[in-house]
C-alpha cells in the first residue's frame, strides 16, 4: 500500500520524510486519502493540517518531534481540522470570515464552512493561541514560512510557502485528482485569481506538497506531489472555462488534475466581468 521510502506509523499513518526538516503523514485508508505535514525548525515544528480525525494525530505527532507544536488548518474544513482540538496550540488564518467563529475565546467556524454534515463529523470548540494575518512570516528557528491567502476551493483556504527550501505546502488549492470547486462557497473567479497570484512566488523546481493523494498505477501510496506547471495549467485551463460560456460537470486540467464546477459558481462566474 505504500510507496518505497513510506512507512508506516501504527496501521493507520504513513510518514514520509519528504524533505529535511518536512515530514508528510498520510492517511492512505480514509477515502480522501488525506496528507498533513510536520515542518519541523531548531525551535519549533508546525503541522499543517491535523486530519479527519478518524485516529488521533497527535500520537504520530509526539513521536516524530520533540519541538513544541503548533496545529494550523489549511482551511476548516473537517478532514483537516479532526485532530485539531487534540493541540494545545493553535493558529488560525486572520479572516473575517474565521474570527467570525470567535465567541468568549472558544472558536468554531460556521457550518458551511467546516461542512461536518457531511460525514457525521461534529467541531470540537479549541482556543486558538494566535491569529496570523496573511502574509506572516513564521519563524520556526532556521525556516520561515509564509502564509498565503489562497481562496477558490474555499474561501479560507490558505497555503505555505517555504522559500529557501523551495517548497509550496497548497492543501486543497491544488492535488493530482478531482479538485473540490463545486461545493458550496467554491468560487472560480477567485481559484483562478489565486493561481495567478501564485505563479510568480514559485519557480520550475518548487516542490508543491499537496493535502490528497491517489494511489499510483501499482496501488502504492507517497505525499502527493505537483510542480509550477500545474498552477499555470490551472489557470489557463480556468481562462478557457470562463471563455468557453459552458457548464460542464467537470473539466480537465491537465492529465493529473481535473476540475469539477457546480451550476451556481459557474453561473455566478460568468455573471461577473
Ligand atoms: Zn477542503
């Protein structure tokens, strides 16, 4: 089921060390095949993305660093925030639509937007230790990463860039498979302004570590991994979309990504100049 160089954890979590410092754990038997990272400083680690919460993550966790963690969500939505209360420190994006969710200093987002419901999952409030506008720079001790508003499959959606070791961490904005733009607060106009906005904070050589992953043609399962190349595809596959005036179910990108659009975000897309 893995991929030479993947271990297994207990017989749930898969570890990758996928690059110095960064260790990737999967979750290849949830159906969405889900893949949080460790980034790991001299003082610090952060773990972006803390799962479904099908299996505690952060046993996993304890064992791969003794560093203080800090959990932070991609985007709230439930197969990356399960494990989420099971950290003591949190960070959130500083977003309106998120510090919504604060009352008396317990947070939970709305509904729609951690989308739960879905799969029977319910939030567990957490306090959340720092807000971090975007554009932060997080000092890890030795790495900095920083963080990046990138909205479209959702509207909380962000991404991390590490720039001296050249990885982007894009979480659901971009993975080899179907990607999620037509759920409710997708929105089109701005996956493609996202992408544009990207495209000249990466070079040819970035590592672009991704939130999902499928088995390759041998059923084995590593951290997805996609480069530049599939961004500009992205937009200039979105850049035909809107062109196009149709309303296809779903749309090709590339041959590693397609996407799917709903009715209600293509036709509000093409109601706006
Ligand atoms: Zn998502």
């Amino acid at each position: 089921m893995l991929c030479e160089g993947v271990r297994w954890f207990d017989d749930w979590f898969a570890i990758e060390d996928v690059a110095p410092g960064v260790i990737a754990i999967g979750e290849p038997r949830f159906h969405q095949n889900n893949w949080n990272y460790l980034i790991c400083g001299t003082r610090r680690a952060l773990l972006f993305d803390t799962g479904p919460g099908v299996r505690d993550i952060s046993n996993a966790v304890r064992a791969l660093t003794n560093l203080p963690v800090t959990a932070l969500p991609s985007h709230m939505h439930f197969d990356h925030t399960g494990c989420l209360s099971r950290f003591t420190n949190i960070a959130v994006p500083d977003l309106p639509i998120l510090r919504e969710g604060e009352k008396d200093g317990w947070f939970t987002p709305r509904d729609d937007l951690y989308v739960g419901y879905w799969e029977g999952m319910s939030w567990t409030p957490v306090r959340v230790n720092s807000w971090l506008p975007i554009g932060s720079k997080i000092d890890l001790g030795g790495r900095v990463l920083e963080l990046l508003h990138t909205p479209g499959h959702s509207p909380d959606s962000v991404s991390l860039l590490d720039r001296e070791a050249n990885i982007m961490f894009a979480a659901d904005f971009v993975y080899p498979g179907k990607l999620y733009a037509q759920i409710r607060n997708s929105d089109l106009k701005a996956y493609l302004e996202s992408a544009e906005a990207l495209l000249p904070l990466i070079g040819e050589d970035t590592a672009i570590l991704c939130a999902h992953g499928k088995p390759d043609a041998n059923r084995l399962n590593r951290a997805p991994r996609l480069a530049r190349k599939d961004v500009a595809d992205l937009a200039s596959s979105l850049t035909r979309l809107k062109a196009s005036g149709e309303k296809p179910a779903a749309w090709p990108v590339n041959e590693r990504m397609s996407l799917l659009v709903s009715e209600e975000a293509f036709a509000s897309w093409q109601a706006t100049p």
